[in-house]
C-alpha cells in the first residue's frame, strides 16, 4: 500500500492534541474536557464502563464525581485506581447482561487485534436498554491519500508510518549525528462501516462530533466521536 501525505501532514501527527505517544498523552489531551463532554452525555447515569481504560485517566475523575466507573482493560492493573478494575479483552467482559448505564471506549481503545463487531454486540449485551455508548477514534487518515482498503469489506484502512529523526549531539571535540528509525500502524474503520455495525449490534440514534466542543464531524475534524443509544 503506498501512502502520500498532503500538506500539514507532520504538525497533524506529532504536534496536534491529539497526541500519538501514549508517553504525552496525559499533558498534551485535554483529559478534562473530556471528561465534561462525558459527564454531559451521562447525565442521570450511574454505572459506567471504561472500555479500554488504560492508567485510568478518564475513569478516575469520573469516579471522583460520585460515579460508579469500572474500567477494563487487557492490560495488568495498574497503581492508585479509586475504581473497580477488571483485566479482560473487550470481546468477552465478565459482567452481567443489561448492567451498564453507559459505556465509553477513548482514545482509539477499540481492541483491533479482535473482530470489531463481536465487540460491540459484547458490549451491547452488558448495556442497559437506552444506555448510552461513545466512541472516540484519531481522525488521521483525512491528511493520508491512501492507494487501497486494506480491511475486508470496506471496513476501514490500515494507516503504517516509518520515518526517521535525525538528532545532533555534541561534545567538546566533534559533533556527529543520530539517525534514529520510528515507525508505527493503526487501523482506522471507515464511519458508514462503524454505523452499520453498530446498528447490527443493537445500538441506535448515532450521533457524530468532530471534537469534544460538540462540534459537527468532518473530514478535517482532529477526532471522529460516535455516540450511540442501546435499544
């Protein structure tokens, strides 16, 4: 698959608020904001699930507003969570059918390794009727011109980078150069695709936001937000 890249495109991957690296995540996202975009959604709403929650960040804060917030994740648990924990992938999750009132998935937690679609009928098993589902994806490919779909029927496309970094160093003598190599891939499903899965899955009255001001989602909006109503 080859890429080509349009104008902008490096600010857009590395410097925008959207960061990649999970190392900056927590001082470069606006975690906060987040958050009130959630609570907003959550109104009346009591039992939560973090659905790929990481370290915690949003699961927390929500939890310190007096929500009861679990967070899954496949990873192993990690320090200092003031929220019920649960290690599983996001296919199989050991809680009971219908328990949730609302559930998230940020920061492009989606388990690709694992079928999308079995996720989110998971999911809609442990909501609640009218419970509330929002997902959040990067929007990075709208700065990619790709050649091909790489995902089985248009389901979305699979976005690799490798790019080098050159540092300089020096000392008292000489300088010389570090050619570092970096590189990285995600897959990004395709909006139409996601709506149909999602009301195959059970999920209804789907909504989409470019960023967490509400604001309507375009091909140029630095996040692709889906909230959704469970029947």
């Amino acid at each position: 698959m080859r890429l080509r890249f349009v104008l902008g495109w490096r600010r857009f991957f590395f410097e925008e608020p959207y960061p990649f690296s999970l190392d900056d995540v927590e001082s470069r996202d606006d975690t906060d904001t987040q958050v009130e975009f959630l609570t907003t959604l959550f109104g009346g709403c009591q039992t939560i699930i973090d659905l790929g929650c990481g370290l915690g960040r949003h699961a927390c804060r929500l939890s310190a507003r007096g929500l009861t917030v679990i967070g899954v994740d496949a990873a192993p648990k990690p320090n200092g969570l003031n929220f019920r924990y649960v290690k599983s992938d996001l296919s199989q999750i050991p809680c009971e059918s219908e328990s949730a009132d609302a559930l998230y998935s940020m920061y492009s937690s989606l388990d690709y390794d694992r079928d999308i679609s079995k996720q989110l009928r998971e999911w809609s098993r442990i909501a609640k009727p009218k419970a509330i589902l929002v997902i959040d994806l990067a929007n990075r490919g709208s700065r990619l011109k790709l050649a091909r779909d790489s995902f089985e029927g248009g389901k979305g496309r699979m976005i690799s980078l490798r790019f080098r970094e050159r540092r300089y160093q020096c000392n008292l003598s000489r300088r010389w150069n570090v050619i570092s190599v970096h590189s990285f891939s995600y897959p990004e499903p395709r909006l139409p695709w996601m709506l149909t899965a999602l009301a195959e899955a059970g999920w209804h009255n789907q909504s989409v936001f470019g960023d967490f001001d509400f604001s309507a989602y375009t091909t140029k909006s630095p996040r692709l937000i889906v909230v959704a109503c469970r029947r």
